[in-house]
C-alpha cells in the first residue's frame, strides 16, 4: 500500500503541460529577435529555458519560468563601455523592447533579470539577457553595486540532470520533486539549483538506490534525510551538477529541516500505526493517508474529547499554489505579568513557561518578498494570511481548534491571547498573484504553572 501512496503523490506533483508557458517563452523570443537581430517570426533561435524546468525537476505548483536571451556578441562591447551602469541600462532596453509586445503587461527590471509578470496564466517568465562565451557559458549583466557582469552555464546543468534522470529510471527526478514539496510544505528556502545538486550527490554516494522502485522509498528517503542533515549547513557553497559553478547557500536551513525529518522516519517501518501521519507532517496534507487512518484520526480526537469534533481547520496548498521562494520570519510580543515584554523566541529559549491569560502579538520581522527591488510598473503588491491552531485536550473539549486562514487587513500583524493550556502554533503567509512564495511558523506552547 504505501508504494501505491508514494507513486498517486509524486504522480500529482508532474506537471501536465507547459503549453502555455512555452508559448510566452517563444512571443518573448520572437520580439526580442525582432528588436536586437531584426529576425521576423523566429521564436526558437537564441533563446533557453533553463532553471528547474530545463533540468526537468519541476513540480506542477511552479510560479517561474527561467529564460536565457541571447544577444549579439557585437552589443557586449557597447555595454561595457556605457557611462555608468551599462549592466541596469542593458536591462532597461530589454524591458523596453518587451513592453512593446506587452504593454499592458507588467515588465520590470529586477538586478540581473527582466520579470515579465502573465495574470492569465499566473506565471511569471525571468527574462536573462546574455552574451554566448567561446567555451559555451554565458556573461549576464549584474546591476547591483554599479554593475558587472557574472557567469552563468545552464546547459551542461541541463544536459547532466537529463542524464542522471535516465541513469535512475527517473528516480532522481522524483527525489527532486519530493524535495521540492518537502520544502514548501515546511516553508524555508531551498533553491531549485541547490536541492538537484545535492540530490546529484547523494545518488552518486548511493548508487544502490538508483534502481529503487516505490516499494523502497521509505528506506531511500531515510538515507538521503541522513545525507542532508550532514551537511555542513555553514557551507558557503556546492559546485553545481554538471557545470561545476558555484551555486550558494544562503542560511543552511535545509539542514536543521533534514534533521527533524529524519528523527521522524529513521524507526518507522511500513506497518508502524503513525507512519502515514509522519509522511503526511514531512510532505502535506496532500500526501494521500489511507481512509482508515484517517477514521481512526477522527476516532481518537472523538474519544478525547467525548464530543464530535468539528473539523475547522485549513490548509494552504488547498486554497492556493505553493512556491515557497523567499525568506518569512515571524515572532511575538509576549505581556505577561511579572515580566517585562519579551520576544516570543527569545522567551521560549530561556525557558519560562508560558502561562494562560496573557497578549500575544505576532508580527513579521524579516519578509525577503517585501525587500524585493520595485519600480514604477509594479508595486509588488502582495497578501498576508495568518492562521492559529489550537491543539490538545482543552481545545478539543472545548471544540475550538480554529486553523482558519484569515486574510490580513493591512497591520501584518495578529493579536492573540493564550486562552487554554496546549501546544499551539500560529502561521504566516506571502501571497503574490495566488501563489503562497512565504511562510514561517511559530509555535506557543501554554501551560497551566
């Protein structure tokens, strides 16, 4: 049975079709063409998809398409000798010859991209402009700190995850896809190059599970947790698959997730009675459970309880797409009598307890999403939900779980008070165009002393 729930979840993360994605990606390309190389109708020529599309380790709830535009080697040097930054300039002239092929459609530069932002088909398309070196790598413009020009090498990326795919009988890829859902179901960033890479190395570390089928995930997935949570998370970077290019770490989050994955499945067997719920904490609420264990669930919260529960609680992946890409912390002003205000962080790490009957206020302390550079086309306006669950006796006994997702009003902030013993936790959400890009959780143990 659990092969058969392995292979339905991975087999709901594949992405049925990326017409309409490849359609934009070629308009672009055809525009583009137009304008730099006065090339009629050509939508193909000079163009790639790259990122974890081209490397075939999407997954269907993807909110970017990467795209390498590249531009006659001849304009480097016109660049490169701009007065000031030639890099921003070179972007702004890419935006401009898009715009004219979507003006109604936002387009802003973004450091070392062009962002073409599609309502219709919720997407946005990461425009990179670039200029082809003799070794087949490209030179993309960099506008940050008075411009420069960085490297980047994509296709033997692409041409080596293609491979180590077949080289598995696609058990790479669907190692890459389970990661991915891993990640946006816990909520931390882990980027898209970075995850291939390091499943890269662990199968060449572990080539005994190159030919694993679904009956041998659970042992496969117990060693790469292992794997992970061995990384030395201060690590500043990997040496990406393929094109050896270093591709960075940015704060080793990925390690300390890895740990607590695997204390929860290094035991578990196929027969453990909680194994499903383990899988189902690791992966989300779509990880399919078997009807009887979810029954029993309900069974046991009735038992507890001595009363029918009402199911009131939500879930984010049901209400919109996840594609968590950006950093999300939150904490908490604790009023409690006898001390003095504290962070909730702070007042959980030294170990006071938490008693009932005192304010909360939760609010964002660090929103990557927020510090995202603007212009004057795109506000970047975003949403922010929250959600608080109750847990334990007390609030099954009092039917009063809650775990609704409730829009934020514009304070990006939730007041709370600590009403009932029991292991509670708050979450937060970053919305952007339908798609959740954010969240972080924080969780407010009460007790009754």
């Amino acid at each position: 049975m659990l092969e058969e729930k392995f292979e339905e979840f991975i087999e709901g993360l594949q992405i049925k079709s990326i017409d309409e994605e490849t359609k934009r990606v070629g308009e672009i390309t055809k525009r583009l063409n137009k304008s730099f190389r006065d090339l009629e109708n050509e939508e193909t020529e000079n163009s790639h998809v790259v990122g974890s599309l081209g490397r075939n380790t999407a997954i269907k709830t993807f909110s970017d398409v990467d795209m390498l535009y590249v531009l006659p080697k001849n304009l480097k040097k016109q660049y490169d000798e701009h007065e000031g930054n030639g890099q921003s300039k070179l972007l702004q002239k890419v935006k401009q010859e898009i715009k004219k092929r979507y003006p109604k459609t936002i387009v802003r530069g973004d450091g070392q991209v062009v962002v073409v932002s599609f309502k219709s088909i919720n997407k946005i398309v990461e425009v990179c402009p670039c200029f082809e070196r003799s070794d087949g790598s490209f030179d993309y413009p960099d506008s940050n700190n008075n411009g420069s020009w960085k490297k980047t090498d994509p296709v033997p990326e692409i041409e080596e995850s293609l491979k180590k795919i077949e080289e598995t009988n696609s058990n790479y890829k669907y190692i890459c896809n389970l990661v991915r859902a891993w990640k946006n179901n816990k909520g931390f960033k882990f980027g898209g190059l970075l995850i291939d890479t390091l499943v890269y190395n662990f199968f060449n570390e572990n080539d005994n599970h190159n030919s694993a089928t679904f009956n041998d995930y659970l042992p496969l997935l117990k060693d790469l947790f292992s794997y992970l949570k061995n990384r030395n998370k201060d690590q500043n970077y990997w040496y990406a698959l393929g094109s050896n290019q270093e591709v960075y770490n940015k704060d080793g989050k990925f390690v300390n997730q890895a740990k607590k994955a695997y204390e929860k499945i290094k035991d578990k067997t196929v027969d453990s009675n909680d194994l499903y719920d383990e899988l189902e904490d690791i992966f989300g609420k779509r990880f399919p459970t078997p009807e009887e264990n979810q029954k029993n669930r309900m069974l046991e919260k009735g038992a507890l309880s001595g009363q029918v529960i009402h199911q009131t609680e939500e879930f984010i992946e049901t209400k919109f797409d996840v594609d968590i890409r950006y950093r999300l912390k939150i904490d908490c002003k604790v009023q409690q009598d006898g001390f003095r205000d504290m962070f909730l962080r702070s007042f959980l790490q030294d170990k006071y307890p938490l008693k009932a009957n005192k304010k909360l206020e939760f609010f964002i302390i660090d929103n990557e999403f927020e510090s995202l550079s603007k212009d004057e086309d795109d506000s970047l306006n975003y949403e922010v939900y929250w959600k608080v669950l109750n847990r334990g006796e007390v609030a099954l006994r009092r039917n009063c779980i809650r775990g609704q997702i409730v829009r934020d009003e514009g304070s990006y902030r939730k007041t709370e008070s600590t009403d009932f013993k029991g292991e509670h936790y708050v979450e937060c959400y970053i919305v952007y165009r339908n798609i959740c890009v954010a969240k972080d959780r924080i969780n407010v143990p009460i007790s009754t002393f």
